[in-house]
C-alpha cells in the first residue's frame, strides 16, 4: 500500500525539491495533494508541479521566516489528483520535466488516465504520465527563447547543407 506524502508542515515555506539536476528547483511550497504538490518559483513567476512518487528530497531554507500566508494569491490548478490538473491544462502550451533529455515542450492535446497526448511541431508524442516528474507553463517569453534556439539551430544546419553542396560541385 502507498502511503501518501504529508508536506503540511512545509506549506507557504521555501523549499528545494531535489538536490541538483535539472529537476532541482527552489520555491515556496503553495500546495500538496495525494499525488502531487505545487511549487511557486518566486524570481521568475513559474509554477511548476512535481509528482511525488519522482521527488528523491525535499529541504527546507532554515533562514526563511516569511509570512506563509503570502501564496494564499497565487492562482494555480488545484485539483484532487494530478490527471485532474493535466485535464485542465489541455490545450495550453507546457513543459513537462524540468530539463535533460526527458524535458519536452508542446501543447498538450489529451489526457488519458495513464498517458497524455503532446504536440510538439509536428509531431504528436504520447507519454505516459508514471514517466513525468514535473510540469510547468510555458510563458510566452519561454517560448521565443525556444524558438530562437531552433530557428538558429535550423540556419546553422542550411548553412551546413549550402557549404556541402558547394564542395560537391
């Protein structure tokens, strides 16, 4: 039987979940369910949320004597399972997994019970929702840096193909 994960005592604090990694991230605790929790990353607005059964640590900022009562504002999916808040994110634009080679990003189209349905470019991916350790909004500034990114990483392989070409000739 799993037992379920009691952050009560953690609640309004600031928090890292992980040590290090690219799942690491720091950022007051705003709410915690059966199956997932949600963390408010105060320096760049982001909210991101982790499922437990990922989360290896979790530590507490001993320094932090702020007003918990601070996040009680913060507009966030609060739902009694993670499907749930998956659900009410169909057709917004997400990250899931916060970095490495598991992270993606896409508008998500479908939720299943135990997958969901991604469509990144052109190409819809189907993960299964065990496989996801966090998920985030993506803000339109996110976006464009992505875009950036790809649109110089497409000139940078044209480029490559045009001086291909003309070594060929």
């Amino acid at each position: 039987m799993e037992k379920s994960l009691d952050l009560s005592s953690l609640l309004g604090k600031i928090v890292r979940v992980e040590r290090g990694g690219p799942e690491s991230k720091c950022g007051r605790l705003i709410s915690f369910k059966s199956d997932y929790f949600v963390l408010y990353c105060e320096d760049d607005g982001e909210i991101i949320y982790y499922q437990t059964n990922h989360v290896k640590s979790i530590s507490i900022n001993t320094q932090d004597y702020s007003d918990q009562t601070v996040y009680s504002t913060i507009q966030y999916f609060d739902h009694d399972n993670l499907v749930e808040v998956l659900q009410n994110m169909v057709g917004r634009w997400i990250q899931i997994n916060r970095g490495g080679p598991e992270c993606i990003q896409g508008v998500l189209s479908d939720v299943f019970d135990d997958s969901i349905l991604l469509v990144v470019k052109n190409e819809v991916v189907k993960i299964f929702t065990f496989h996801i350790r966090s998920i985030s909004y993506v803000t339109n500034h996110e976006k464009d840096k992505l875009s950036t990114k790809e649109v110089q990483k497409d000139n940078k392989e044209d480029k490559n193909e045009d001086t291909s070409k003309q070594e060929d000739k």
